[in-house]
C-alpha cells in the first residue's frame, strides 16, 4: 500500500531526490517567457531552458532540477470537467549534455520505486518505435529491461505518442519514454495498458532524450550533446498518489473550494460541482498570471487573463455569488502558494488592484451586454427562426458592449442559440483592416491596447533579423527577443563578434527598408503555407495549423503574434548601441528607434 503524498511533500521529494544526485536546483521562471515573443505562456518546464537546450552554458550547471508554473491554453474550454487545468506545476530534471539514457532512466525507476513506492511490476512504460527520422528506441527499452520492467510491459508508440518537441516550430526535440501506473481498478481487455484508452493508466511522468535539432525547414539534425528533459505532473501525480480521481479533491483546491462555498452560501459548491471548478481553476491561473506581470487587456497574454476571470465571475453568479468575491479567492490562493512561489506575496497589492477593476469593468459590461443580448434573442423574430444569431451582431456585443465572442457563443449555448463564428472573424478582419487604413476608430483587440512604441521596435526586430541574415548568413535565427518601450533587445544565433563593418552594414539595411515606407501586411495562412513561401520565424504555443503571417514589402516575410506598425516609415530610423555575447554561440544586440 502506497502512503498517500500531499502535493508539497512529492516537491520536496523529487528535489530533493535530484538535488542527491547532483542536481542543482533552479528557481520556476515566470509564466511569461521572458524572451520568447512567438509564445504567450511558459507551457512546460524546459521551456525556459532551450537556449540551454541547445547548447548555451547554464550558470548552475549541467543538472537541473525545478518545479515550474506552467500554463496551456489548448483546452481551455474544457475546463471544467474534472480533468482539464490551464494552470499546472511541473517537476522536472534536466541534463545539459552530461547523463544521457542509462542514468536518466535508472533515476527515474528509483524515484519511482523507492520514493513513490511503486512496485515494478505495476510500472508500464513505452518507448519510441522509430520513424524515418530516427531509429526505435531498443537503447531506452533494454535500461528498463534492465531494472527488471517485464517484457510485457515495455510498448513501442509512434512519434505521435513518444516523441517531444520542439516547444515551437523549431528547436531541440527526440524520442522520449513515458511512464505509466494503473488506477485501482478492473483491466478493459486483455491488452489493457498505455495505448488502449480506457483511462487505466495514467501516465506520470515522460523522459525526453534531445538528440536532435529540429530545423525550420523540417531537418533533424543530432545534437552535439544530447540532453535529457524530464517533466512531472505535479497535479496529477498528487490525485493519483491520494487515489482520487482528480486534482480538485486535492488538498492543492481545498482552500479555495472553502472559499467559494462560504461565498455562495451553498454546501455543494465544492468539486464535483462544474461551475465551482471553472471559479476554483480559473481564478488559481488568473492570479498566477498577475502575480508574473500581467495585466487584463484586450491582446495577447492579457486577453487570456481577461477571459480567464470574466469567464469565473459568470460561473460564480450561476452558484449564487454575486457579490465582488475575485480578491477573496485570490488571498487565498496566495498564501497557499506564496511559500513555494514568493512573488504572490510581493505582488499582493498589485494583484487585488487588478482583481477590483476587472470586476468592476466587467460588472458593467454584463450588464449592458446581457441587456443587448436578451433583446437580440427575444425581439428579433428572424433570431428566433434559425436559433443563429450573426456574425456581425455578434461582433456588434464585441466590440460595443466588450463581450468576448467565447462568452456570446456560451451564453447563446445556454438559450439554445448558435453563433456564427465565421461572420464574426469575417467581421473582426473587416473592421481590423479598416483601422488599419488609418481611420480614427480604436479597436478593441487591436493595435489600440499596445503602445505604438513597442509595435514599432516590434516591427524592428523583424527587419534587424532579416538585415542580420542578409549580412552573417542564413544560420541567423532568432533565440529571444524583449521589448520595453524605450529599446529592442534581440537574441540571434552566431559564432563571433560582429565586427564594426558588419554593424554598420545591418543599421544601412534597416535603415533602408524604414525610408522605403514598405506596407505591412497581416495574413492568416496555414503553417504549411507560410513554410511554402518561405517565412522565417519561430512559432512558441501551439496555437493550431492557422499563423499570422507578416510581410513588410518584399523584405522580410515572418510567423509572428504581432501586433505591428502599419507601415515602415513608422518607424522613422534605427541605431544600435549595443552588441554582446548572450551565451555561447549566441549574440545579443539591443537598438532603438529615434
Ligand atoms: N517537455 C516534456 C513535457 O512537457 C517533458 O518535460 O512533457
């Protein structure tokens, strides 16, 4: 029998047990990445460690160990059945070229076995059948073999199932092995394990062995040094380790289910109630978010936190909290974090700030909205014939009463009702475009919300990578990029110092391009297309097979989240005052525009 863990103890277990074995232990980075424009969320916890991935010295060393905020959007509307979280902790152990497969593995069965107490006979694992890129993982697959995993238990999946990465469109990648354990129950089938689908086993934890690097027109190259990547589901793990069946019945949501009930006034506002998990999950991911800087807004990393908390207060009013409640979930979603993530508490006051107004704005647009809305659906006759309600009304609520479609298309869900969501794309790009064209309007969503400041040095950086490759060469490619509004700052792969020529030449080029006042332009183009045509550009979060495109003239074509400056002379001229080695094989030039 297996002693069930709290969440703070499996921590300090797997650091603890990593840190013995020559681990060192590194702080969480935030959830934003800090120099990763492409990519809105810091999604697992080697994310921030690609550059090391790829070969920069790491100045804590060759083993690593943390815990890591992480947070997906992918199945955000998912969330609120008993699985699905936004917001996860990850544990996770690196080697930055030093151990490879043979010690990778012997750890991980050791931490499994005499940490967690699994038996080995109760341990599943599955390993890479190879593909025409690389070859079957039979290395991996004899190191179980070794640890005594029977025959029976080792599975070999395709690169769907047990190949990892690269994070965005490029980037370091390999075979990996997942590790598998039963829940206490009957098998499905006489071949019941990790590829059958039932739900009895649940993987806990994946080793992924970076071989290669995966270029950007699709190549595998192996890496000089192989590294290792390991990554923990801390919710998960804590469910399985208490034998329930899912992350709310933790002592990780038992605060806030407190909270929410006392809110409520209502016993049965707890776990297995869906509106009080998308309050308990949401707001946990909300708070997270602003405690790393973020604040609601119409774009980006804002956007999401906006939906994330708008989405919580309609749940809440359903369970009957109607009263401003954001900052009593927050608070304790604070103090129950802030031991293992301080910045909650530095940022307390920042935090309940956000929460008050948000609240507030969104009390406001509810109202009105929900006013227009009901009259939409009751008093309008054609609505009610086709139970569709348009694209263009929809995007009216958008844009003139600030209710995101998501929240349009769940409430006319609710009536019965569907959204034409295509319309309202069609309508969003109309009036984006003529926004564009210079007319006075703001857009919600748009360029509004980002100071012209930074869409131009944005947009800079983008000129400056293609000058960059136009004067060192074709290996240039971007490894981090940050904006603030007085500088650019940009991260490119390169071997050596640029020397005074080299800098001159890519401030002409730039500059050039800015006095050629060249048209910007925003495409939405499948991934595949945007390959075709030969787009540079790296592509973080998965975001689905559509990407912006942006093409300024015929110089620079790159995938990018923008947003951008509408034209090149906007940014009138640039000047670098700074280039310097970033890490090995990595130099870093900041400029401005003036
Ligand atoms: N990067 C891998 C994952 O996210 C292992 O950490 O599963």
């Amino acid at each position: 029998m297996r002693t069930p863990i709290t969440a703070a103890e499996l921590r300090h277990l797997f650091i603890e047990f990593f840190k013995s074995h020559g681990h060192a232990e590194i702080k969480s980075a935030p959830l934003v990445p800090e120099n990763d424009p492409t990519c809105l969320f810091t999604t697992a916890g080697m994310h921030p460690l690609v550059p090391y991935l790829l070969g920069a010295k790491h100045p804590s060393g060759k083993r690593l160990t943390d815990v890591q905020k992480c947070l997906r959007t992918g199945d955000i509307d998912e969330v609120g059945d008993p699985f699905h979280l936004t917001f996860f902790e990850m544990l996770g152990n690196w080697s930055l070229g030093d151990y490879f497969k043979e010690e990778a593995i012997a750890m991980s069965f050791a931490f499994l076995t005499e940490k967690l107490g699994f038996r080995k006979e109760e341990i599943k694992v599955t390993c890479f059948a190879g593909d025409e890129n690389a070859p079957k993982d039979e290395e991996a697959a004899s190191i179980w073999r070794k640890h005594g995993i029977p025959e029976q238990n080792i599975y070999f999946l395709g690169k769907k199932d047990n190949w990892w990465g690269p994070a965005g469109q490029s980037g370091p990648c390999g075979p990996d092995t997942e590790m598998f354990v039963p829940l206490d129950r009957p098998d499905c089938g006489s071949d019941c394990g990790p590829a059958c689908g039932c739900g009895k086993w649940v993987e806990i934890w994946n080793d992924v062995f970076m071989q290669y690097n995966k270029t950007l027109d699709g190549q595998y190259i192996p890496l000089e040094h192989p590294n290792v990547d390991t990554g923990m589901g801390v919710e998960r793990v804590t469910a399985f380790m208490q034998g329930v069946k899912s992350a709310y019945q933790t002592e990780l949501f038992r605060g806030i289910f407190a909270c929410i009930k006392e809110l409520s006034g209502r016993e049965d506002a707890d776990y297995d109630c869906r509106s009080a998990r998308i309050v308990a999950e949401h707001m946990r991911a909300a708070t997270f978010l602003i405690g790393d800087g973020v604040k609601p807004s119409n774009v980006d990393q804002g956007y999401v936190l906006r939906r994330l908390i708008r989405r919580a207060i309609r749940e809440a009013r359903k369970i009957g909290i109607t009263q401003s409640f954001t900052n009593s979930i927050a608070a304790v979603v604070i103090s129950e974090y802030s031991s293992v993530y301080p910045e909650l508490s530095q940022q307390e006051t920042v935090i309940h700030e956000e929460f008050i107004r948000e609240e507030e704005q969104f009390g406001k647009t509810l109202e009105n909205g929900t006013r227009e809305f009901n009259k939409l659906i009751d008093r309008i006759p054609e609505f009610v014939a086709k139970k569709v309600i348009s694209g263009k009304h929809a995007f009216n609520l958008y844009e003139t009463y600030g209710f995101p479609l998501e929240l349009t298309v769940e409430m006319a869900k609710e009536r019965g009702f569907e959204v034409d969501e295509t319309g309202f794309h069609e309508a969003y790009e109309k009036h984006q475009a003529l926004s564009r064209a210079g007319a006075e309007q703001k857009f919600k969503g748009g360029l509004a919300d980002q100071s012209d400041a930074t869409a131009a040095l944005h947009t800079a950086t983008h000129l400056l990578h293609k000058a960059l490759r136009k004067v060192l060469g074709e290996h240039v490619a971007q490894s981090g990029s940050n904006i603030t509004a007085e500088r650019l700052r940009f991260d490119f792969s390169h071997p050596d110092k640029m020397t005074p020529e080299q800098l001159t030449e890519v401030e002409r080029i730039v500059n050039e391009q800015i006095q050629k006042d060249l048209p910007i332009t925003c495409e939405e183009v499948s991934l595949e297309e945007a390959r075709k045509r030969g787009a540079i550009g790296l592509f973080g979060e998965k975001y689905g097979e559509v990407v912006k495109l942006y093409t300024m003239g015929d110089f620079s074509m790159e995938i990018c989240g923008g947003p951008h400056a509408t034209h090149t002379g906007a940014l009138k001229s640039f000047k670098i005052v700074k280039e310097e080695s970033s890490s090995r094989g990595v130099r870093r030039i900041k400029a401005v525009l003036g």
